[in-house]
C-alpha cells in the first residue's frame, strides 16, 4: 500500500510542496466514511537535479545516493530530501546532514521490517525511527501485516508518539488493533482521537487512546469521528 493512498486524519500540518514526495497524502473522503483509495500506481523517476546545489554539496550527495543503492535502500526519498531542503535554501551542509540521518533512518527501518519491505513501508519505518523510536518497535508493528500492508499502522504509530502518547503504550495499542478486522479504519480512528484530545495535554491524549482501545473491543465500538479532518501526514523531523 502506497503512503500516498493512506488517509492520515489529524489535524491541519503545512509541509514543502515543492519536491514529489513519495508519501504525499490523498484525500479519500466517500458519503461521509474514511476510506482508503488507491492512487496513481506507476511512478515516475524522481530526477536529482544536480543544478540547485553547490559543487561539493551535489557531489557529496550523489556519493550518498550511490552507497544507499548499494546497501538496496530506496534513493526516492533521500533526492526528496535533498530537493526539499534546496527549495528551502537550507545551507549544503545542513542538507547533508538531513539526508545521511534518513539514509541511516531507513537503514535501520529495513533492519526492522525486513528486505521484502516495500519503499513506502521503509519510508514509514524511516520517519517513524527519526520520531524516536526504536527497532523493537518497527519489529512489533511488522509482526501485526505482511510485507506490503505496514504503512498505515507505522505512520499512526508515529503521528500519535509525537503527539504525547509514550511509546509503550502506543505500541502496544497499533499491534493490538492492527490485527482487528477493519483495521485501517480502525486505526485511522485512533489517530483522530488522540489527535483531539492531544490538544488538552499528553494526558488526555493517552487517556483517550485507552477508551478507544477499549472501545473496539466492545459491543459498540467508538465511532472515528473523523469525516470533518483533512487528511495529511505527520511532519518530517
């Protein structure tokens, strides 16, 4: 599943435009439920405009790009990264650094989700690691989905940890209702919730990941109410 077909219900985040991202977010609104769809399947190569940095910052990452190739990680999202901070006019060191910390960020992404991982899930995984957290994490939420099917939980995952909910306890909520049926959706649901709440404190975020969590277990599961949000993505680090 692409990133780019998930619904991530939050609240309004500006981000760059001015680079293809590989994880930009549809909005996939029908008759007033979430839903997921599927968008433009093929890609097109994103080109490393070599023109929009210095000298020594293009050759830099070119060398860059060439070591992540040879370790099979995606290269997608590291030009993303470096188009993105040019389009900024972040200085070439700064670019640098930002793109090195996600080339190890999605290293250690493919250490935890493994090599059958898609680029999307890896992308996922990397974001999720540059929030803070950890291996063993990635490691649970994979446990949950087959290759291919990891991305909506690891970015709920991250989007609710960065909105106040310890790490523990959001863990174990995305592993527990990622094996629901419905699970997107019901996912989808979690991260509106704390992302409501999340605006009175960590406390009350947390606090209602727990009635969510126990309301899908019950008869009446907790209605995601979350058909008047636009969905994005969480910001980069």
């Amino acid at each position: 599943m692409s990133v780019a077909t998930m619904l991530l219900l939050t609240l309004q985040l500006t981000t760059s435009t001015s680079a293809v991202r590989a994880d930009t977010i549809l909005n996939a609104m029908g008759r007033g439920q979430p839903a997921v769809t599927t968008a433009v399947p093929t890609r097109q190569p994103v080109r490393f405009d070599a023109s929009r940095f210095d000298s020594l910052t293009a050759n830099a990452l070119r060398s860059l790009f060439d070591e992540a190739a040879e370790m099979g990680l995606p290269v997608r999202p590291l030009i993303n990264r470096a188009l993105e901070g040019a389009a900024r006019r972040m200085p070439g060191d700064r670019i640098l650094r930002v793109v090195r910390e996600h080339a190890a960020a999605l290293q250690t992404a493919k250490r935890a989700l493994g090599d059958g991982s898609t680029e999307d899930e890896l992308e996922a995984g990397a974001i999720a690691v540059r929030a803070g957290l950890d291996e063993r994490t990635l490691e649970s939420v994979r446990s949950t989905r087959p290759a291919g099917q990891a991305v909506v939980p690891l970015v709920v995952l991250t989007d609710i940890v960065r909105r106040g909910v310890p790490a523990p306890s959001a863990r174990e909520a995305v592993q527990q209702l990622a094996r629901t049926p419905r699970s997107d959706e019901v996912l989808m649901g979690l991260q509106a919730t704390v992302a409501k709440n999340a605006q009175r404190g960590p406390g009350m975020a947390l606090d209602a990941l727990n009635r969510y969590v126990r309301g899908t277990g019950s008869s009446s599961p907790v209605t995601p109410a979350t058909t008047d949000r636009k969905p994005v993505r969480p910001p980069d680090p």
